[in-house]
C-alpha cells in the first residue's frame, strides 16, 4: 500500500517517509521536506508564508518609501521645506484665514489639506514636510549605522574566532570595554564631545552636525552585539573537516576566513540585519532627543518629539505624531526581522517556544 507523501514518520527521527517506499526524507522541524532545497531558499518558502512578517515588512517599505519621496512632497504639494519659516503667515482652511501661529504662541493643528497637512509646530514649519524629512533623516543614520556595525562586527569576529589566542583575547576584551558602558550613555558621552568639534578620521573631516556622526557613534556602540555571536560560531566552524581540507590544499588563512568561514555565518548575519537596523534608528532617535544624535536644525523624529514635548497639554499631536511613526517603523522592522529568523533558523523559534513553557522568567531576561 502507498503511502502519502506528506505522511509523518512515527518513529520520532522527524522525516517524512516517500510514496511507495519506506526510505525517510529529510525535513525541518516544522515537518517540511527540505532535501534537495538550498538554505536560503528554504528559507524564502517560510518566509512567504509567515503573513505577519510580510505584512510588518510591507508596512516598513512604505514607512521607507513616504519618506524617501519627502522633496517630491515638499515641493509639489506642501510647497514648502523642513525649515522654511512661516511664524507671521496665515493658511486658508476651508475658505477661513487661520494664523500658522497664534499671537500666544500656539501653532496651528491639522488642516488635511496640502499644506500644513499635520499642522505647523511653534516656529510655524510644516509638521508634515518635516516628519518626512525627519524620517529620511533617522533611516539613513540607521542604514549608514548598521553598516558600519556589520562590516566591524563581521571583521572582529571573523578574525577572533579563527586566530584566537592573543589576537582573540585582545579583541574580546575591546568588545568587553565597549559592551560594559551603558549604550545610551556611551552614545551621549561621544555625541556630545564629537557635535561640538566634528571627527575627523584621516582624509576624511565630518563637521558637527553632519548626519555621519550619530551614525558612526552608533555603528560603533552596537559592534560587541554582533561580534560576540560571531565569534563564537566561527569557534566551532574553525575546527570542522571542510575547513581542515582547505588548509591541506594551502589556502590561506585570509582563504579561509572569506572563502569558508564567512558563507557560513552569512544566514547569522542576515538575522542581524534587520534587528540592528531597528536598534539603530531607535538609539537615534534617543539621542536625538537628548541633543546628542541629529543636530538642528536638522529635523529627526527624536528632535520633533524633543521640540515638542512642552507643548503637550495644547498641541499633542507634535509629539505624538513623530512618535507613532517611530514606534510604527521599528515595530515593522522588529517583527519583520523575527520572521526573518524564524526563516532562517527555526529550531530558535522551538527552542524560545521551550523555554517559554518551561521558564518564562529566563526568557524575559534574556530577552
């Protein structure tokens, strides 16, 4: 008698059995046959069918999307840029004069109309135009941000975990120096020092209030986050019979570390991706906030919230606005990002669901 092929095996190895024969087919352990299929491939196939990523994911590309087509905004529509002034000026709403501030110093609230769209805030700039701005400003630290810490954290680790000895030893305790300072105060104490007198690293001169600068300062802060995992995979690839081989045929160590090592972290590395992504425009943000990430008057949604934060009890929607879009954007990137690792790797997702069941309070804290 056949058997179907989407039969589970009953004798606990976790294969499925073919049509027509007792010979057990690889599968994952979510029970689906994965001979033959590539990682990333496989990968994909679960990714597709996790909705929720997508949908989290679909609402981060938009998020991306609004605020890339911010000078298209700007110039047709809202007429007006980031920081163009218009305090003394008054905006027709619905065929009724109304000041963009008022004489008590209160800005005007949402016309949903071209201009002035979200309102002004208390120096009568579009709110709109400079949430859109703000929010190109805060992805591309993050982007830029992460960047830096994969390229650093990739390089560390790799080299690390392969040499170890004193070259291990030596970094590990450079990570341990940077890992063991708070991650908000490390970023205000270079934030601070560096928007006073820009940076400078060789050829290249940033001043203070360029956008590179909360960048670099958090793609360094972040680095031991990604390292550290790195690292400790790359440990055991080190001593794997693939690796043993090359070196047998005279492959550098160089070789080795790009042609073997690295492809094999590369699934650890896409994970990051998107979580530090998230991290970072989140740490900018706080910065921001606490005048120590974007400088005015460059907008940022930590800025926006900063600026309007006294102005609550009367003009709510200048923090709160900025505000939903920041939780909206990393709460799209974070659970795109779990779905991703749910994708990539999911025994993770069985071995939290476990521990879940079995101490819930070990998770939370290491989460």
């Amino acid at each position: 008698m056949a058997i179907d092929p989407a039969t589970p095996d009953t004798t606990g190895t976790g294969a499925i059995r073919q049509a027509g024969g007792d010979f057990p087919v690889a599968a994952g352990p979510d029970g689906e046959p994965t001979a033959g299929i590539g990682p990333y491939r496989l990968g994909f196939r679960r990714l597709r069918r996790n909705k929720v990523a997508l949908a989290f994911g679909a609402l981060f590309l938009v998020i991306v999307l609004l605020c890339l087509a911010a000078p298209l905004y700007a110039d047709h529509v809202a007429q007006t840029g980031p920081n163009d002034n218009h305090v003394t000026e008054q905006v027709d709403v619905r065929g009724t004069e109304k000041d963009v501030v008022s004489p008590a110093g209160l800005p005007i609230g949402p016309t949903w109309q071209g201009r002035f769209l979200l309102g002004a805030d208390q120096n009568g700039r579009d709110l709109a135009v400079r949430l859109l701005y703000g929010g190109r400003n805060s992805l591309q630290v993050g982007f830029v941000a992460t960047l830096i810490t994969m390229l650093l954290a990739t390089i560390i680790g790799i080299v690390a975990g392969f040499f170890r000895g004193m070259v291990d030893g030596v970094l590990a305790r450079l990570l341990d120096l940077i890992w063991a300072y708070p991650v908000v105060l490390l970023g205000i104490a270079l934030g601070t020092s560096l928007a006073l007198g820009g940076m400078t690293i060789g050829p290249i001169s940033l001043s203070g209030n360029s956008l590179y600068v909360p960048a670099v300062i958090i793609g360094i802060v972040y680095i031991p986050y990604v390292a550290k995992p790195i690292r400790g995979q790359v440990l055991g690839l080190r001593e794997k019979e693939f690796v043993d081989a090359a070196r047998v045929q005279g492959a550098s160590s160089l070789r080795i570390m790009a042609r073997e090592i690295l492809p094999n972290v590369a699934s650890t590395l896409i994970v990051f991706l998107p979580l530090m992504v998230a991290n970072a425009i989140l740490l900018e943000a706080a910065l921001s906030y606490l005048g120590a990430g974007i400088q005015p008057p460059n907008p940022s949604w930590g800025t926006m919230i900063s600026d309007g934060i006294r102005l609550i009890p009367s003009a709510i929607h200048l923090t709160f606005v900025p505000g939903a879009m920041l939780v909206l954007c990393v709460l799209g990137i974070n659970v795109f990002g779990d779905g991703v690792r749910d994708a990539l790797d999911p025994r993770a997702r069985v071995r939290i669901t476990e521990k879940v069941r079995d101490d819930p309070m070990e998770v939370m804290v290491e989460h």
